[in-house]
C-alpha cells in the first residue's frame, strides 16, 4: 500500500530509482507510466509498477562518476 501510494505520489522534476537500478528525472507522468530523463537527451519510458524509490527535487542522489578520495 505505501508503495502504491508512493508511486502515484510522483510528479514531474522527482527523481525515481527503478527496480533495475536506473535513475532519472521524471519528465512526464501518466496513469499507468512515466518518462524519465536518464541523461541529457536520453529518456525512458517505463511502466509505474517498475518504480522503487522516489525521491524528492531536493534529494541528492550519488553520482557514479564520483572521484575516489
């Protein structure tokens, strides 16, 4: 239930975590799936089940290209 709720929670600008470990900004919701900006230029559109996390615009989210100390 929290899930389902956590999903139809989304909107536009959050950044979603899918269940393949992608991440991205959502750039279009709709009723049974979203667009999610990926990289500059690259979008997916994907199903809303398919979503494990969401996060908020204001989030920080690691970069895998981080430098090691």
């Amino acid at each position: 239930k929290q899930h389902r709720e956590m999903i139809e929670a989304t909107k536009r600008g959050d950044t979603v975590v899918t269940t393949g470990g992608l991440i991205g900004k959502a750039t279009k919701v709709a009723d049974s799936e979203l667009t999610i900006e990926l990289a500059d230029g690259v979008r997916a559109r994907l199903v809303k089940s398919m979503v494990a996390d969401v996060r908020g615009k204001g989030q920080l989210v690691a970069a895998n290209d981080a430098k090691p100390d």
